[in-house]
C-alpha cells in the first residue's frame, strides 16, 4: 500500500564535495551584474586611451600614489593561487607554508630601498605598468581587494567561531580524520609539527634552512627583478612614493595566515571526510585527483558558510583577483617578448605588427596554460601553491643570483654572468625533468625515485643551485676582462650617484659610392639597398592609402582588439622610459625609514611567535 505522504528528499552523497550548495539566482545575480560592472570600465578605459598605439597598450604613466602602488602590488601577488593554495597546503600540512608571505615582506621592502634607486639612476626602461591599472585600477581593483579582504574575514571569524577560536582549531586540528582513514595507515594524517613554522632539516616538509636560505634567493627574483612587480613600482611619482607603496604591500602581506591558511585548517576541521580524504579511490571521487583534496578546501569553506548573495559576491571578487594576476602577467610577458624580442628580430615592425604580435602571444601563453594543467595536479602530492615554489626553485635562483651580483659588485662581466645562467639553468632544468619523469608516489606507494630528487628537497637544491651560479659567475669574471667604469656607471649600487654623462650624438653615415663590378655594371652598397628597401616600403604605403572597405563586424573586432584602420600607418617608435626622481623629502625620508623599521620588527615578531 502507498503512502500518501510527500516525497522524501533524495538521499546526498556524503562524499560529494559541494552537496546543493551551488550559486543560487541570487548568487548569480551578483554574479553578472558585477561583470557588468567590470566590463562597463573596461569599454570607458578603451575609449579614454590610445590602445591602437605601442605605448597606449603596453604602458602607463609615471604618476601612481603609494595607494595604487601598494594595491597594485599586492593584488599582483594575490591570486587564485594563493587564495586555492595556501588554504590547501593549510589543510594538508598546517601553518608551514606562511614562511612564504613572511619572506617575501622582506623582500618587497628590499624592492624600494635597495633595488629601485639603482634602477632609477640607471633610468631602467621598465615599460612600467600595465594599461588595465592605469585605468581600470581606481575602480576594479579596489574594489576587488576590499571585498576579497572584507568577506574573506566575514568567512574565517565565521570558521572560527564553529571551531572555538584558535585554541579549538589547535585541538580539533590534529582530530580531523577522513571517516575512511585506516586504523593502520599514516595517509591522511595531520602532521605534529602543524603549528611551526620552523620544522626538522632532514625529514620534514619545509626545512628550516631551506626556509632561511634556499627560499630567499627566489623571493628576492620575484619581487625585485620580476616585471610584474617591479613595473608596479616604477610606475610611481618619486621614489617616496614608491617606498610607501611597498610598505603597504608588506603591511597586507601578514594577512594571509589569518585569511587563507587558517582557514584551510578550519576547513579541514568541518569537512574531514572531504578535504581530508585518505584514500585514493575516494580522493578521485570527491575531487578527481587522487593525490588528495586538500586544495578544495576554500571553496568548500566559501560555499558551506557564506549565505546566498555574499557566495556570488565572493566568486565575483576572486574572478576579479585572478582577472588582475592574470593580466599582469600576460601583459608584461606580451610587452617582453614584443618589445625586446621581437621588434630586436624586425627593428621596422610597424605599429599594427606589434601589436597584432602582442596579442597573438598572450593567446599562446593562455592555451600553454591550459594545457599545463594536468601536470600541475599530479605534482607534489595535489599541493598548488607547494607546486609553485618547487618549480620557481629550479628556475629562478640563477637569474637572481645573477641580478644580485650585477647591482652590487663592479667586476662581474658579460662573460661570467653568461656562464652563471647556462651552468644554473641547465642544472635547474635536468631537475625540473627528473621530477616530470619521477613524479612523488602517493602515500600508500613506496618511493623508489632517484636519490636526488627523493632526498634533496626543492628548497636545498635552490641553495645548490645559488652556489653553483656564484662560483661560476665569480670564477669567470675574475678570468676575464673587468667592464669599463663607463659599463657600470649608475648601474650598480656603488656607482648609482655618478654623474649622467650626456651621450654624444653620432652623425648620419655618409653611403658610399656604388663599386664597380667585374662585368662594369654599379654594385649597390649595404647602405644604398637598404635605402632602396625604405624607398620601397614608403611607395607601397602610400599606395595602400586606398583601403578597401570593411563591414561593421570587422570593424567591431579591430576596435574591441584596439587596432582600428586610420589610414595612414606610422613606423613604429621606440617608447621612452619612464623616470621617476630619486630625490625625497628629509622628512618624507625619515618617517618612511622609521615605519619600515616597525614593519620589519612586526615581520620578526612574527616569525618567532610561530617559529
């Protein structure tokens, strides 16, 4: 007999990882209209600026306060990959991978008051800033950082107050077990050290020297060689400015822990079974990677907590944060390979070729990305951020080393700075493949890799591989002629107050007279053909001044694209550096060098409380 009572409710998974716990009408709602929003300011700046130039679409004015400069910095750094990050490895491994974001305050003051008069005295021509900052910054942007900072700490008080604050996160941390874990097994479990920083040098996670030694040399490449940021700082009115802004970025650099690793570990503590989940089989049902789960562990904390309405504003700001880490690197990496590559390959590429060029890199770059994904799951054990760090280890120690010694010893040469790269990333790249070839076994498997990759751990192969460019670079340079002083006037820190000596200008050549042949007929010279070749150029562009005509689509592309036919096009011209003044303030001077000192005692602080 059948009952006439309602439906009962069908039965949830409790393995799914975000059971009816999708974006609501209201969520969606948020959703688009902060997109709309979005794109709205993004049609205003293509109107208000020149993108159908060089210089309107690859660069910015010098002329940003220590606000914008310090946002910008920050937002740069902070991306998806540190919000998914850094909660997972929180999950996964506790509070070890702050050591990070502590190093790199250190390092972001280092980017102002050490490395930027150095650029600027060499009037570096950092192409400085995007064009989305310029613009969009202002609007988008903060409002990005405000609402990410604002409800991400809606989220971790809410996370928090369901644990019992910090010292029932302490206690129910190391309780927080997937149901499915084996009496037996040691996968899945937390681990002692989870609370510190510092860790044992031989057996754990992140050795305490690696830390110290081997995670400084690629956070000093980041942030004070890396163009993303360092054209952040370059876009600043003064120096002055520039020192504040870092400041700022340093000051927001405490809050990770307290917005995106703790609430990881929260997360762990609530969905154990999800983002703790031991099993391999199981890991791959709740989020199809076998190697575990834990970098579900802020979305899952998002949509679990947050009420419908704040879940979409949410998403909203993290599209928002990863649409500016992304535009910053796709543009600087555009502006690199265009500007220094490839207009040194075709010094007469007009101005539509560079740009077409431009644009048609960042489209390789994203679908280079797309298809790097997979390698990116299957690596250290599922963790992204940890993933990250190991690959900048095998990569960016030469380069900064190699920075490094440039700025601060006179006698390093081409020939020594050459040898340091090749030698630092040849042996940076044979680990990078031996760690595709040998990935790290899952925890139920043994490890038979090779002893280099299975014993040395990614943060000491950095200090290897520091040591192995600077004995190179240093044996090399003392082998081989010095630079002249004329070489390394105003480029190093030492040479930075020399006087700017005004370059002579060089008259035009005078061509030759044509050579006589054997046969007797004129053999034209280098210089006549090549002028032959402009003469040339210059005929067809004029002939070409009569373009057909384009229907509307089209013309809608080339606009949306900012490269709308104006007729006659103009040879492209090398863009000017941009220099900002190295000259402050006595006591803009002062108060700045007093709160960087209070900002390095907070970092220090830091570091020992959770040490």
């Amino acid at each position: 007999m059948e009952s006439g009572g309602s439906p009962q409710p069908p039965q949830l998974d409790p393995l799914e990882s975000f059971p009816q716990k999708n974006l609501e009408p209201g969520d969606i709602a948020v959703l688009v209209l902060y997109f709309l929003f979005v794109l709205a300011v993004g049609l205003w700046s293509t109107v208000k600026t020149k993108r159908d130039t060089v210089r309107g679409y690859f660069l910015a004015g010098g002329d940003m306060m220590w606000l914008p400069v310090g946002a910008s910095l920050f937002a740069s750094n902070i991306g998806s990959g540190h919000f998914i990050g850094l909660a997972g490895s929180g999950a996964s491994v506790g509070i070890s991978v702050t050591a990070y974001e502590f190093n790199g305050l250190f390092s972001v003051l280092m980017l102002s008051w050490i490395f930027l008069p150095i650029y600027i005295a060499g009037q570096v021509d950092m192409y400085a800033g995007a064009i989305f900052i310029q613009q969009s910054l202002h609007l988008d942007l903060y409002l990005a950082i405000v609402g990410l900072l604002a409800i991400t700490a809606l989220y971790t008080v809410a996370g928090f107050a369901a644990v019992g604050g910090m010292e029932g996160l302490k206690e129910k941390y190391f309780l927080a077990l997937a149901s499915n874990q084996s009496a037996n097994g040691s996968c899945g479990l937390p681990r002692e050290d989870a609370f510190h920083i510092f860790r044992d040098p031989v057996t754990s996670d992140l050795p305490w020297p690696g830390i110290l030694f081997g995670m400084s040399i690629p956070s000093l490449w980041y942030w004070c060689t890396d163009q993303v940021i360092v054209q952040r700082s370059l876009a600043a009115k003064n120096l002055s400015h520039a020192k504040g802004g870092s400041l700022m970025a340093a000051y927001l650099k405490i809050l990770p822990l307290f917005l995106m690793v703790f609430p990881g570990m929260v997360s762990r503590v609530l969905f154990p079974d999800q983002v703790a989940c031991a099993h391999p089989e199981i890991c791959q049902k709740v989020c199809s990677n076998s190697f575990g789960c834990s970098d579900i562990a802020y979305p899952k904390l998002v949509l679990e907590l947050l009420p419908t309405g704040l879940r979409g504003l949410m998403m909203a700001v993290m599209v928002a944060a990863l649409m500016s880490s992304l535009t910053s690197i796709f543009n600087s990496a555009s502006t690199i390979f265009t500007m220094d590559l490839w207009n040194h390959i075709r010094p007469r590429a007009s101005e539509r070729e560079l740009m077409v060029v431009g644009r048609v890199f960042v489209i390789l770059l994203v679908l280079v990305s797309i298809l790097w994904i997979p390698v990116v799951q299957a690596s250290q054990g599922g963790q992204l951020f940890i993933y990250i760090q190991s690959i900048s280890s095998y990569l960016q120690p030469p380069v900064a080393v190699v920075f490094i010694m440039g700025c601060f010893w006179k006698r390093a040469n081409e020939k020594g700075a050459f040898s340091g790269l090749i030698l630092g990333l040849l042996l940076g790249l044979i680990r990078l493949i031996l760690d595709f070839i040998y990935a790290q076994p899952r925890c139920d498997q043994p490890d038979e890799r090779p002893a280099v990759v299975k014993y040395i751990h990614y943060l000491y192969f950095s200090m290897i591989l520091s040591a192995a460019t600077l004995i190179t670079v240093s044996t090399v340079s003392w082998l081989t002629e010095p630079p002249s002083e004329e070489m390394v006037s105003r480029l190093t820190w030492f040479t930075r107050h020399d006087p700017v000596v005004q370059k002579e200008q060089v008259p035009p050549e005078i061509p030759l007279p044509p050579t006589i042949s054997q046969n007797g007929t004129p053999e034209a010279t280098s210089a006549s053909i090549q002028f032959e070749i402009v003469q040339e150029n210059m005929s067809k562009t004029h002939n070409c001044d009569v373009t057909p005509k384009q229907s509307k689509v089209v013309k809608a592309i080339l606009w949306l694209c900012g490269m709308e036919n104006k007729g006659k096009e103009e040879p492209s011209s090398k863009a000017e550096p941009i220099l900002i003044s190295l000259e402050e303030s006595p006591t803009v001077k002062t108060l700045l060098d007093i709160n960087c000192i209070v900002c390095i005692t907070c970092a220090i602080f830091l570091w020992g409380y959770f040490a």
